[in-house]
C-alpha cells in the first residue's frame, strides 16, 4: 500500500523564454500533502516515488522539485542531508530499471533551497530544491524523475514530496528491497525540467529575425 502524509520585443521575448520548462508540474497544491520518496532501502519507510513527463526533445540544466520533511522531528531540513536523483527512461507505462539516463546524490547544501512559504499538512516546512546538472541531451519521449531523500538518521524524518494538480494522474513506486517499479494512477509529484539558459530565448529571438527578414 502507499504511504502518503498527504530592441524592447526581443528583450521580453527572451526573458519570458528563457524562464519556461521543458515540463512543469508545479507545486500548485501547497500544504494538501505528498508522498514518502526514500533514497536507500536502508530508510524506515522504503517507498521511492517516481513521475513520468514527456518532451519534445532538449538540453536539460536544472532539475528542480518541491517537498519537505516529515516533521516527525524536525520541521526543517534538520535530518535530510542529500537527495538520490535519476532520471529514467519509459518501459510501458513504469520506469526502465535498465535505462538509466542520469544519476546522482547531490548534497542538499548544494543546492539551491528556497522555503516556499508555506506548510505541509504536518506543519513542516516546505521547499523549492533546484539542482544544476551538467547539460544531459534528451530525445524527444516519455521519461521518469526520481527524487528520494538521504538521511542524517534513517530512522528520522523522512522526504515528502509534494503533489501538483497538473499531470496525467499517473506516477511509479518502488519499494525497497526489490519490488520493481509499480504503475499507480490518482497523484502527480511536483517538479520542473528547465533547459539551457537562454535556449528557448535563442528560437524566439530565430523567430523574430526570420519574420524581420520576410517583411
């Protein structure tokens, strides 16, 4: 069973670009709850939580997502030290253990977090975590992010990841020592896949000197 807590033109051309995702889906469901994601098995909750996001194709440089601790103990980020991070590809319908398209443990000191402003539905803290990574070229298709909390104590409090009401309603667990990812349906997790700066406000800018060109 799953465990969840419940000149001017061009320069706004590229500042509106250059922000967008490749996929979004944002934390628009604040303090409604999430979902347990471990990054070991070694952790007294074993769920590791998986969505799926699908793109046209590009160079991803940030993944970021939005999520808390459990407040068993501590509402902020006492006892998460790092966080497991993977990107997979799509095997029907559920992560492909045998794809795995990048993996990493960064360090939460080394990344960027922001306290939202707002409380889980434990009253914990909740965050924007942003993770630059080295420029990973993708196809366009389906893949999965992971995300699981690594722990100081791993008995402790545990990594909840947000919801967010934007999705297709399906997401993926795992459950750790070998259950092999397993196809739920009803919640979407709440992250961002943002590309190159600048790549998108690099096709708009093409865009207006082709128009120029035209006239």
């Amino acid at each position: 069973m799953k465990s969840g807590i419940f000149a001017l033109c061009v320069f706004a051309v590229c500042g509106s670009a250059s922000a967008a995702a490749l996929y979004s889906q944002p934390d628009n469901l604040p303090s409604t709850g999430g979902f347990f994601s471990v990054g070991n098995g070694n952790q007294f909750f074993t769920q590791r939580m998986a969505d799926d996001f699908t793109i046209g194709g590009g160079t991803v440089t940030q993944l970021r997502w939005w999520g808390s601790s459990q407040n068993f103990q501590f509402a902020d980020l006492t006892n998460i030290i790092g966080f497991d991070v993977m990107i997979l590809g799509d095997a029907g319908g559920v992560p492909d253990a045998t794809s795995v398209l990048f993996h990493s443990q960064p360090a939460t000191a080394g990344l960027t977090v922001t306290p939202t402003g707002n409380l889980s539905i434990a009253n914990a803290i909740q965050y924007q975590f942003d993770f630059n990574i080295a420029p990973l070229n993708l196809a366009g298709g389906k893949y999965w992010l992971s995300v699981g909390g690594l722990l100081s104590n791993n008995f402790g409090d545990a990594f909840v990841w947000n919801q967010s009401s934007t999705g297709n309603s399906e997401n993926s667990s795992f459950y750790y020592p070998n259950s092999g990812w397993i196809a739920f349906t009803g919640a979407d997790l709440a992250f961002e896949i943002i590309p190159a700066p600048g790549a998108l406000a690099l096709m708009g800018m093409g865009g207006l000197i082709a128009g120029r060109r035209r006239r």
